[in-house]
C-alpha cells in the first residue's frame, strides 16, 4: 500500500506536534506545584534558613502547600480548559484557592500549637508572591491557550487518505 506523492505531502503536513487538553491542564498542574514549591523553598531559604534538623518539616509544609492549593483549583474547576483562557474571571476562583490551602496550614499550626516555631514573615512573604505568580501565569497561559488554538496546537487532527463508500462511512 503506497500513497501518491500529494497526499503524502497532505498527511506529513499534519504530523506537527500538538498537545491534548488533558496534557495541557496536567502540565498546569504541575507547573503550579513546582513553581509554587520553589517560590516558597527560594523565600524560606533567604529568610529562614532552617537548621538541618528543622528542614523536614518545613519541606513538609513546602511540599503541603502547593498540593493543597492544585488541589482546591481543581475543586474550584480552575485547570478546565475553558477556564483556561478567562484567566480574569477566574482570577478569584484561583486565589481563593491559594488562599485555602494557607487557611488549612494555618489550621494545622494552630491545633498543633507549633505557629510560633515558624517566621510569619516567610508564610506572608510566600503567600504574595505565590499568588502573584498564579495571576501572572494565568494571563500567560491563556494567550499561549489562544495562539495554540489559533495554530492548531491544541487539536485533534486525522487525514483520511481514499475516498468512497468506506471513507464515507468513516467519516460518519
């Protein structure tokens, strides 16, 4: 079985790469985790520097955070993709969420009564700067989201070579 040169060159024309949906809000989710992980380890690490002894439980609440915070956005419909570029409308719905997942450490510090041991200046300081990231990465996400879609990207392509009866009926 051999295609004629035309659609050969019709059918490599649409291998290009493209991204599903459900890769592209995976993808999301797990920027938002490791971005917000790192904004709160690089403050934490400037500000704090814990002691050996004192990093697993701040890596405990490092690591908490952000997944409690992918967590709620889920919950909040925020890695939907057509939430995706109404980054405005949805700006709320994402920071609520940040703030969630802080109001639940904040929970958890305070009924294990160990709030003092940690610097209210590094949970603040990661609080903003985290949800100046979401904000600014979901203005950038949606207009990549709008420059795929208009590209192509973000589609689901087949190239049916034949005709006939059978082609007909595959297209149905």
């Amino acid at each position: 079985f051999s295609l004629n040169p035309l659609a050969r060159q019709i059918a490599l024309q649409f291998r290009a790469d493209t991204y599903t949906p459900a890769m592209i809000t995976g993808l999301i989710r797990l920027l938002d985790f490791c971005a917000l992980f790192a904004i709160g380890y690089g403050i934490n690490a400037q500000y704090v520097a814990p002691a050996l002894e004192q990093l697993p439980v701040y890596l405990l609440i490092l690591a908490g955070g952000p997944a409690l915070a992918v967590a709620a956005m889920q919950v909040a419909d925020a890695y939907q993709v057509p939430a995706l570029p109404a980054w405005v409308r949805m700006t709320p719905r994402v920071l609520g969420a940040w703030t969630a997942a802080f109001g639940v450490i904040a929970l958890g510090l305070f009924f294990l009564k160990s709030g003092h041991l940690y610097s209210r200046f590094w949970i603040g300081a990661w609080f903003l700067a985290g949800g100046f990231f979401l904000v600014a990465e979901r203005a950038f996400i949606a207009y990549s989201i709008r420059h795929w879609s208009r590209n192509g990207t973000m589609e689901r392509r087949a190239v049916i070579v034949g005709g006939g009866q059978p082609g007909k009926d595959l297209v149905r």
